[in-house]
C-alpha cells in the first residue's frame, strides 16, 4: 500500500489527479500544469512535498557524522543555515542530493523520498562507533513549499517572525498556531519562497490557509517543469549511482579539504577523468520534445549521449532538455541533434539554466 501524507484527503476532495510517486499517493495535477507553472512564476503555487525524507541527527558526534555522509563541508556552516550537498556511494556515483540544515543543537538532512530509507541503511552502515542518534521525522510532519514572486508576501503574518529578513538558504524555528514550525527561505523552482515544517496535525490547516490567501495549489506536474526550467537536477533522472557530482556540474558541493567522507578517493580520480560524459542544456527549434532516454547524435549521426529530462517549456515557449553528452560536445552553441522516434531533430547546446527569476 503506497504512503500518503496529511493532505491527501484535501488533495482528492479538491480534484486532484493523483499518482504513485516513489511509493506515494501524490497529486501530480490540479487543473493544468502550464496554468500551475505559470501561477508559481507569475504569482505563487503551493506544492505538498510532505513525501521528502527529514532526518534528524543529535548527539556529540552528530557533526562528524554529517560530514562523513555528505560530500559539502558542514563544519563551516552557520546555526540556522541551509546547504545543498551530496551524498555518495564508494564508487563516487550520487546516492542522493540533500539539503543540511544545521540548527543550534542538531542537523537535519531533507532527502528524496525514493532514497529515504536507502540513506538510512547508509548511515546506519557507517554510524560506526559515533555517538550520534538518526531520528526518521518524516511520517510525523508535514512539509509544503510556497514558491514564486508574491510568495512571501502571501505568507506575512502566519508565523511570527519576519520572513523577508530570512536569507537565501537560511532557516528560522518559529511556531504556527501554537506548535513548533521550521521556515526555510528554499525551493526547487528556481523562484522566491519559504518551505514550511509543521507538525501532521496542523499541516492542513496551514496549506488551506496559504489556498485561501491565494496561492494556488500545484502538483508534481508543475513542479518538474518548473525545475527544468531552471535546470536542477532531479535524482533518478540527472542523478544516479553511476553519475559522480563534476559529470552533473555539481563539483562546486564536493570539498575534498574538509577531510575524508564517503567517495573522496573515488571522487579524486573520476574528477580527473575527461572521458567521461558531461551534463548540457539543450534547446531545440521546433515544438517536439526530446524526452527522457532519447538519443543524442552528432551531425553525422554518431550516438554521443542521451537526454535525461525534456519539455515544451512553459515560461520560455522552447522546447528545452538536459541531456549527458561526450565531452567534446558540451560547449554552448554547439549542434547537434535528437533521435525523436526515429527521426533527427536538429537541436543546440546551451549555458544553463534555461531561466533566471529577475532578482
């Protein structure tokens, strides 16, 4: 029996069409993803992301743990700060990508919910002798992101503290009628906005308040055009265990000088690798859309990749798709094409992301 969270009900009683989504019941669309996508850059979407892994770390040896785990360096963060990372196989190949929060007394990791429990059997295969406890939060929260241009201002007032004082990838701890609450100034759109921690109980009444005030319900659907747009990576899609951090562009969140973690030695060597096939945007000039596993060709026909995330991408009006290529290929502007079906499509390389909010 697939999982659901605190708002399936609402979901379901407000007509949404509802998928398994890595063992979820999740609603994947309300009225129209081009209507949601475009709520959420013109004005601001609600999505119900209660599915996502939280874990809560504590105990004296929380921070080494983290750090073993995760590929980016916790020891510098700030108390109340929000960072993206990595965490890696052995191999150097990504077994998820995690946002750390560190409060004052513990960390949290926020993790894909297909990978949950695979992250959990990680840390518990490398806990060792550390004194540190892994407190699996998910079932007893909820957790919904409030994104796009008028987001903040549609949540002034519902927590008492000042949400436009937060910064970019910070979070504060608050309460929200009178039970804790953790407000992160975070999202997967590529647009402003808060993501919401409340506990089960209250999460409904949080999402129907932020309905009421206008933010507009949104499913998976809108959110995975949305990302696409602003080319983050999805797990499954540009992620995998076989692909390491520099293949996706995301060398940046590996710091081999924190010291050792999980991969480094791995990692150290396929960083070095040049044969290796490397993340691009590509755009295409037509409507068709390159779609997840189609092959990426030379001009003379040659297999030299494949896409990994396509779409007819709303706020741009492109068809638009990430895509693993040789790296010979990889500089912006260079053509090549899509096997669409059977039949070549002329497409360009690109310098992601495809979109950028006026900031």
């Amino acid at each position: 029996m697939r999982q659901r969270t605190a708002l399936y009900d609402w979901h379901v009683s407000h007509g949404a069409r509802m998928v398994d989504f890595a063992g979820w019941d999740m609603p994947v669309i309300y009225t129209g993803i081009v209507e949601e996508h475009q709520a959420v850059r013109t004005g601001c979407g609600i999505f119900d992301i209660g599915h996502m892994g939280r874990l809560e770390i504590t105990g004296p040896e929380a921070l080494d743990l983290v750090q073993y785990l995760c590929t980016n360096n916790a020891a510098t963060m700030k108390e109340g700060q929000v960072r993206y990372s990595l965490i890696c196989n052995e191999s150097g190949g990504v077994q998820d990508d995690v946002l750390i929060y560190r409060w004052p007394d513990r960390f949290w990791l926020v993790v894909n919910a297909a990978n949950r429990q695979k992250i959990l059997d990680s840390i518990a295969r490398i806990r060792g002798s550390r004194r540190a406890t892994v407190t699996d939060l998910t079932l007893n929260t909820g957790m919904v992101a409030v994104q796009g241009p008028k987001a903040l201002e549609l949540c002034r007032g519902l927590v008492p503290v000042d949400l436009e004082a937060i910064p970019y990838y910070f979070a504060v701890r608050t309460t929200f009628q009178g039970e804790e609450c953790k407000v992160s100034r975070t999202g997967y759109t590529g647009e402003d906005g808060v993501e919401f921690v409340v506990p089960s109980e209250k999460i409904a009444e949080l999402w129907s308040t932020l309905a009421e005030r206008g933010c507009r319900p949104c499913g998976l659907g809108a959110r995975d055009t949305l990302r696409l747009e602003a080319a983050m990576p999805l797990y499954g899609h540009e992620l995998t265990e076989e692909i390491d951090p520099f293949q996706a562009g995301l060398g940046w969140a590996v710091k081999f000088d924190k010291g050792d973690f999980l991969g480094r030695d791995s990692l150290k060597m396929r960083q070095q690798d040049a044969t290796l096939p490397r993340r691009v945007g590509l755009e295409l000039p037509g409507k068709r859309i390159a779609r997840e596993g189609y092959p990426v060709l030379a001009l003379d026909g040659r297999p030299i990749g494949h896409v990994t995330s396509g779409t007819l991408a709303p706020t741009l009006q492109k068809s638009i798709a990430m895509a693993y290529v040789q790296p010979e290929f990889t500089t912006p502007g260079t053509p090549v094409q899509v096997d669409i079906r059977g039949k070549p499509e002329p497409a360009g390389v690109v310098k992601l992301p495809f979109y950028s909010r006026k900031k």
